[in-house]
C-alpha cells in the first residue's frame, strides 16, 4: 500500500487534491435562509411519499398477519 508521501511524490497532481481536502476542512458554516422556497403542496407531496415508501411494507405485513401464522 503507497503512503501519501510516496504519491505526493511520484504523482505531483494527487497533492494539489490532499491540499484542496484540507483547506476545504476548517470553512465556515453561514446560516442564511434558503435561496430557493420550496411550495408547501411540494413539501407534503414528499413527506407523503416518504412516509408510504417506508410503512407500506410493515402495514400490509401486519393486515396480513393471519396468513403468516397460517404457514407455519
């Protein structure tokens, strides 16, 4: 496995990346409101497709728990 200074080394462009990694670690944080607003009926479009994507699995498990014990 090479090191970081055996690359920096013999490859000249992977130190301007380790350098770019580095600098963009200590920047600031501005806490700003979004530029772009996002519409309300959009937001609970999401929200609703969120919620389906990750309870309908659980919810038609639990309506068809009958089923499940039958098989055993």
């Amino acid at each position: 496995m090479l090191s970081v200074q055996t690359l920096s080394k013999t490859r000249p462009l992977i130190v301007g990346v380790i350098g770019n990694q580095t600098r963009n670690k200590y920047t600031t944080i501005v806490c700003t409101p979004p530029r772009n607003r996002i519409p309300l009926p959009e937001k609970v479009a999401h929200g609703v497709a969120i919620f389906l994507s990750i309870f309908t699995f659980p919810m038609w498990i639990a309506a068809n728990i009958k089923n499940y014990k039958q098989t055993k």
